[in-house]
C-alpha cells in the first residue's frame, strides 16, 4: 500500500507532502491540487515502468544513475502540448550556487513511500527537461541510497497503477482492440472508448469458471445496484467490433426489453466501468477523479460504498478525488485529505466526527478555506448587506462578495451550534452572528464568535422609508426601463399615494419614527405599498422580496445608518483576522 505522496516542482506544486491510505479522498476547490496530485502519482509510475523496461528487463549492467527518456506522447494520463508544461511556473532552469552566471536545471522530483508485507519502502525518482517532446527519468538519491537497487526497492517495481478520469458519453462503436491500447485508451481520458473491450477482457478470462466467476459477481453487482441485467458481450469478427447489451429492469407482468449498452445513462456507464476495471486488473492502486460523476445522490452514497467494498475485496487501493458532498459524508472515517493551503489531512477526533455527522465535510471545508463565517437569517440579508457595503462604500465588499455563509432562520442556537461545531476542527476559525429584533433572540458574547441584534426590527427597517422609495420611482425613469420617461409624473403620483395610504401620517416626515423601527417591514410595509403602486398603474407587482436590496443600492454614502457601518466593519474585522 502506498502510504505518502511527496512532490516538488510539478505543476501547481512547489513542494508538497500527501499522506495515503486505502481509501484516501482528496477534497479542496477548483484548482486546488487535486488532480494534479492523482497526475503525479500516474507519472511516478510512468517513470518507474519505463526505467524498469530499460536498466533491469533488458538486462543493462549500467550501475550509475543514467536517465531513461520519456516522450511527450507518452505522458497519456496527464496530456500537454509541451513537456515544460509539467514544471512549476514553467521554471526549467535556476541560476547554480555560487557561481551567478551558470545555470542547472530544476528537477521536478516525485517520491512514493510504501508499506508491502510489512516492510516499508521509499522510492524517489527525478525528471529532467531535456526538450518539449521529452524528458529523462531517473532514481533520485534523495532517501540517501547509493545503490540502484536501494534507489528503486523491489517492492515499488510490483506497484500498479491506474488513472481513471470521469466517464464520458459511451461510443457508439468499438472495435476490439488490445490490452495495450486499453490502457493507453483509460490514460488519455477515453474511457468511453473501450468500456466493451474491459467488460469483454473480462468475461474472456472469467467465462470457464462456475458461475461465469468474477464476470458474473459483477453482473449480479450491477443489478443489484441499477436492477438492469448485463448480457455477455459479443465480439462481431465480420466488422472487428464489440457488441454489448443489457436488459432493463422489468415492469409487473411485463417481458424485460434488451437494449444496447449505449442506451444505458451515464451514470450506468461510470459504475460498470470502475468496478469491471477493479475485477480486471486486482491488486492495483485505483486512481479515481469524480467517482460520483453523473450519479444521482441516493446512488453517490451507495457508490463510494460499493467502490470501497470491492477494492477491499480485490486488494486494491482506493485514492479518489470528488467535490460531492454526499461523498465526504460517507468518508468522514476515512482519511481524508483538504487541498486548502498545503495539502493535509483533516483532524477527525471524536468530537469532529460527531460534528461532521451533523453539519457535513463540505461545511468543514468552508470553514478552512475561508477561515471566518458570517450567519444571516436567509439570502435577502446577504443581498442587503452587500448593497449596503456598496452604497457606503466599505471595503468588506470584495469579502462578502465570496464569503462563507450559513442561514439560520434567525434562531441564535443553530449559529451557535454550527459556529462550535466547526471551532472543534479549526480552534482559530472567527464568526459573526447578525440576527433580526426579535423577543425571542438574546445575543451572548464570545471570544471567537461576535453577536448582532438589530436595534431595528429588521436589516430592511434601514432602508424602507418613503425618500428611498421616491428615489426607486426615479431612478427607474433614469434608467429608461420598465415604464419609460413620458410616465414619470404618473408613477411619482402612484408612490405618493401608495406610501400614503400605507404609512401612518406622523411618520412620513420622521425617518427615525417608531414605525420604522417596530414594523416588521418586508412582510408588512413593502409588499403594500408596492401592490398599491403597482396596482394604481394597471400592472403586475413585480417588486419580490429578493427585490428590496434595490433599494439599499440607492442610499448615499452619509445615509447609511451608523449600526449598519458597525455590522460591515465587524465582517470585516473577523475577514481579516482569518487572513493572518
């Protein structure tokens, strides 16, 4: 089993150290690492192979460290137009020590340590860019071995490994081709192009045995999973192609129908392929990108199962890189690995688990990329404050732009629960709580996490009143939409008498009157005057609750009220105590 992945130089990499185990789940953003350290992996064993073929399966006597050549062409699981590509920034060549004018190459250097019978093994390799069509392998002395077989340790030579990326559509044709060509076929992505040929290899060396052996546990697998029945696949000499079909499950009473392979789903199409590959090649080291690709989310869960299960059953090793949530749930007893900032695994101590099982990994992952999180009661809140930072003109803009937040409904117990469910994982996250006037909210104070309660009824109540609305009316004239300039002066009259007719009349010239402070304004006020406006004028309301951070958009800076300015300065003061 390989139990750590060390990398420097490669790609995104400058220098990074990966634990491994069976089963082992990369989680993290978009390019964030992911794959890359799959790709790794792929090409470590690519040297490898290629450096066994020529220094110990030829026969060479060659003691000293001389470089294989690996072409571009070969690179199948991870293509580039340019072997330079494979290097951090492009950075092929430094400057030697102590010399200022002469240059050495920069080794991109991939180590795999493992553990095979008991006995632990490193095995370091080094490639060196030689042009853009190739480059040279050869063992690194980096693990401090000197002879070449200590560079390269028996164990790490029976190492297999594959690279399976995410299916895609199934051909509509295939013809059948070697073992080969299969795997150079599954490295350069194309697994929809041989997905016959694997099922056919396998029924091929399986058909002898009782009860068809592993071809038919894997029938029996996929009905079991899709109630679909596999049908062994035919190989068509006349047009040197393969031929597969499958039944559908049956309806009460009715006769199972026989379609072709190609009229099964995707997702169908993804779980076969990974588990006839487990069954065709055991014992190997399973590199997954989006196991649960174009799986609904009952059959993610069951998949991550499943897959697991069988790679035990088959001796395999299990290393998978997902963006499902209901994936990282499933593996929260598992090593899991966060690709946020350096690649690490993510603490599990009981007290994490049990908050994992509650909020979910994706939560946790939230948590550590973002450092803080801000909790509102629901997504108008957020539209609102990010109106608000504009029309004030607050830094925390580009913050809350990208910002972590959970919606409580305005029940302080699940910001809490939440915010210390997380601290469990990560002791220096920060949070800010902003909750509505309500009786029943009574805000604590904490160290870590930093309480708000509107003195205002709601976040709305700070930009309700009749001078923001008059300035809704002309602003939408300005901006030559909804109902053009010539109906200016009949929708000013509209507003004027929708905020009459709804607004008590001692308020309508005092913005800091009760009314304003006490009414509940987005289920009360704002839906009446605006079905009373647009109600005068002979339209539909179109003005929804999502709608109201229109308005906030249209304060002044100098209009912004001073607790607003204190909200967004907290944000802002938890954002950047994350970022140090």
């Amino acid at each position: 089993m390989l139990t750590k992945l060390t990398i420097r130089n490669f790609k995104r990499f400058e220098d990074a150290e990966i634990e491994l185990s069976s089963p082992v789940v990369f989680v993290g953003p978009n390019n964030s690492g992911k794959t890359t350290a799959l790709q790794a992996l792929a090409l470590w064993e690519l040297g490898l192979r290629r450096w066994i073929e020529k220094r110990v399966a030829s026969g060479s006597k060659a003691r000293e460290r001389r470089g294989v050549v690996i072409n571009r062409r070969d690179l199948v699981q991870l293509p580039v137009p340019r072997s330079a590509l494979l290097w951090r920034d492009l950075h092929l060549r430094r400057t030697a020590k102590g010399t200022g004018k002469a240059t050495q190459n920069v080794l991109l250097e991939i180590c795999v340590d493992g553990v095979s019978n008991g006995i632990m093994w490193s095995c370091p390799l080094e490639f060196d860019y030689s042009t853009d069509e190739t480059i040279h392998c050869r063992p690194s002395r980096s693990n401090g071995a000197v002879d070449l077989d200590k560079l390269v340790p028996p164990q790490a030579r029976e190492v297999r490994i594959a690279y399976l990326p995410p299916m895609s559509g199934l051909a509509a044709n295939e013809r059948r081709i070697d073992e080969g060509a299969i795997h150079v076929s599954l490295g350069e992505g194309q697994t929809a192009q041989v997905l016959r040929n694997l099922c056919y290899k396998l029924w091929e060396a399986e058909n002898g045995k009782p009860d068809q052996g592993e071809w038919g546990s894997l029938v029996a697998q996929m009905e079991r999973l899709f109630g679909a029945e596999l049908l062994v696949p035919e190989y068509v000499a006349e047009r040197g192609e393969i031929q597969m079909s499958y039944r559908e499950p049956s309806s009460r009473g009715q006769k199972r129908v026989e379609l072709d392979l190609s009229a099964a789903g995707r997702g169908f199409h993804q779980t076969l392929l990974l588990l006839a590959f487990l069954r065709w090649k055991p014992g190997s080291v399973v590199l997954i990108d989006e196991p649960d690709a174009h799986l609904e989310v009952l059959r993610q869960r069951q998949m991550y199962s499943e897959l697991t299960e069988t790679c035990r059953r088959f001796a395999s090793q299990l290393i998978i890189a997902t963006h499902s949530e209901i994936v990282l749930n499933e593996a929260t007893r598992d090593k899991i690995v966060a690709f946020v900032g350096r690649p690490h695994v993510i603490r599990q101590s009981d007290q994490v688990r049990k908050a994992l099982a509650l909020l979910g990994l994706e939560q946790f992952l939230q948590a550590e990329t973002r450092g803080w999180v801000l909790y509102l009661e629901g997504s108008t809140d957020l539209e609102s404050l990010r109106a608000l930072a504009q029309a004030a003109g607050h830094p925390v803009q580009q913050r809350l732009a990208n910002a972590f937040v959970h919606y409580v409904s305005n029940e302080a117990r699940k910001a809490r629960e939440h915010f210390f469910g997380l601290l469990e994982a990560y002791p220096t996250l920060r949070g800010v709580a902003v909750f509505d006037n309500t009786p029943d909210v009574s805000v604590q104070s904490h160290p870590r996490l930093w309480e708000v309660k509107w003195t205002r009824r709601e976040l709305e109540n700070y930009f309700c009143q009749p001078f923001v609305l008059r300035r809704w009316v002309q602003q939408s004239a300005a901006a030559g939409d909804l109902f053009g300039y010539s109906e200016l002066q009949r929708r000013q009259q509209a507003m004027e008498e929708a905020i009459t007719e709804n607004t008590i009349p001692v308020a309508l010239n005092d913005p800091d009157h009760v009314f304003w402070r006490t009414n509940k304004v987005s289920d009360e006020y704002l839906p009446a005057v605006f079905g009373a406006f647009f109600k005068k004028l002979g339209l539909p309301n179109s003005m929804n609750k999502s709608d109201y951070c229109q308005l906030a958009r249209l304060l002044k800076p100098e209009e912004v009220h001073d607790e607003i300015k204190h909200v967004l300065d907290l944000i802002q003061a938890a954002s950047e105590e994350a970022d140090r």
